[in-house]
C-alpha cells in the first residue's frame, strides 16, 4: 500500500488516493497513516533482511546463481550468519531468486553390439568406502555455433570430486573418453590398483583402445544394462547439473574453446565450493580431506604404547 501511494501521489495526492482506497476491501490506511509510516524509524527487523539479502544475493551470484533454499541455507550457516532456513525462503522469494531445474535426458552414447560388455560391479551402488575405489563416466554434448562440444567427466562416487574432464570436437576416443580418464590417472603416476571404472555402453567406452588403457592401469572394468540410465545414475546426474548450472544459464557458445574454458571453471567451482546435500552440505574436496586427516590404525598404537 506504501509503496503504491509512493508511485501516484505525484499525479493524484495523498489524500485522494486514500479516500479512493477506503470504498475498496484494502483501503486500510489513512492520509496520516501514511505520513506516519513514512517517517517511522527503519525497524530492527528490515536492517538485518537488509544485510541478509544483500549476503544471499553475493552468495547466489558467485555459486552461478544456481542455488535453492536448503542451499543457500547451508552457505549462510557456513558463512556464519544465524538464519533460519524460512527466513532465507522469505528472502529469496521477496528477491526473486530460485535454484535451477534440470531438463530431460538426452541419449549422446550408443551401445555396440558387436563389442563384449564387462559386467556391472557397482549394481546401482555409487558409494564408495574411500577415494579412488569406484569412478563412474559419461560424456555429453553441448551445441555451439562452430560445431558440437563432446564433453566427457570422471567422477569418483566416494567424495563426488570430478577428478578428470575432457571437451574435445569429436567423439574419437583418444580426444574424448580416453583423454577424461588419462587426467587422474597421470594424479597418481598410472596407478589405478583396486579401483572399479564404470560406465555405459557407449563404443568410446567399450573400444580396445580405452579399456586397454584401463587394464593397463590396474583398473577393473564395470558396465550397466543397456539403455538403462539408472545404472549409470551418478555419471548421468553430474552431466545434468552441468546443462543445468553452466551450458543452459550461460549460452549461448560460440566457440568450442569457449565451452572449454567455462567447463574449467564450473569443475575448479564444483569441487572446491559447490555444497552437496548428499555430503552433508560439504564440498568434495573437504570429504576427501576430512578422510585422509582420519587417524590411522589407532588401536595399533595403543598396544605399542602398552608394550613399551
């Protein structure tokens, strides 16, 4: 009502327009009233949502303005502030602000009949006890206007780091899935013992060049049913949030370099920033290091400490 009689009591007055409104079911304020409101100190309450909206709206912008309600209530406790999650809800609503909403799937890999398949080790399980014990891909696409952006990723399903990416022109796999899974396997100098790689059915991904590599690597090959997404959930789910929070929100791409750098930045942000919920609202990287600071066979080193 304040605001309404702000905007035409240039044109019209104060008065007029409240007796015009006191006929009508929202008439409920009076020329006084008004004046009233208008020099009435600013309350405690609208100087914190103030400073909070100001807070959530530097948040939603720096997280590629992505974020939804039980989000963003997670960045503003990280951050300190002491909200409630209905507040950032008012909050967000009174600024226009709301998370971002995934598309439906669009099949980009094809299965090959002719080549053998590996059998699924994981059976729709995408935990992991540790790091590096299963790694999951897919590889997407992304239109821009000098040609098609194949991009693929490697996720590790303990912690949700993207540990190796790749944007290439074609789906040759040396260019594509072979140079996603060559990135962390360099990490930790071609030593991949022990550790499960899923993925589709995809030729790039059952091709004698990459499952050699992988072999070779020490890695054990795992692969769902076909045309069955979820038995590939994680690697689809990754690729989903990624149309969802960067390709959509930012097209559209001219260049395949464009897309490459920007792929960049949003995998350094999804694993060093980006909150998950299914880790507790922590980042991957901060799981992966909270388990390498876990104290190590701790038992062990109390019957030394008894024998001597």
């Amino acid at each position: 009502m304040i605001r309404y009689i702000d905007t035409y009591r240039v044109r019209f007055g104060v008065e007029p327009i409240c007796r015009t409104l006191k006929a009508t079911q929202c008439g409920f304020i009076t020329a006084r009233g008004y004046r009233v409101a208008k020099t009435r100190p600013v309350s405690a309450r609208m100087v914190r949502d103030n400073a909070l909206l100001g807070e959530i709206r530097r948040v939603y912008t720096a997280d590629y303005s992505v974020y939804g309600v039980r989000k963003m209530y997670a960045s503003m406790i990280r951050a300190g502030w002491l909200v409630g999650r209905d507040h950032v809800a008012r909050l967000m609503r009174q600024a226009g602000l709301g998370g971002v909403t995934r598309s439906r799937k669009v099949f980009t890999t094809h299965p090959d009949a002719s080549l053998a398949r590996p059998v699924d080790l994981l059976q729709r399980q995408f935990t992991a006890p540790a790091p590096r014990r299963a790694w999951v891909a897919d590889i997407t696409y992304v239109a821009t206007w000098s040609g098609f952006a194949y991009v693929g990723f490697v996720t590790d399903a303990y912690s949700r780091r993207i540990v190796g990416w790749s944007v290439s022109s074609t789906l040759r796999t040396e260019q594509s899935t072979l140079a996603a899974q060559n990135m962390p396997a360099w990490q930790v100098s071609d030593d991949l013992s022990g550790l499960i790689c899923h993925n589709d059915h995809g030729a790039n991904y059952l091709s004698v060049r990459y499952t050699s590599r992988v072999i070779e690597l020490g890695a054990k090959l795992s692969t769902g049913s076909v045309s069955d997404a979820y038995d590939n959930a994680l690697a689809e789910t990754i690729n989903g949030l990624y149309k969802a929070e960067l390709i959509r929100r930012q097209g559209p791409w001219r260049t395949i370099e464009q897309v490459e750098l920007a792929t960049l930045s949003w995998v350094w942000w999804w694993n060093h920033q980006r909150l998950h919920e299914h880790l507790g609202y922590h980042t991957p990287i901060e799981t992966e290091q909270a388990y390498y600071n876990q104290p190590t066979e701790p038992q062990l080193a109390t019957a030394n400490r008894e024998k001597q």
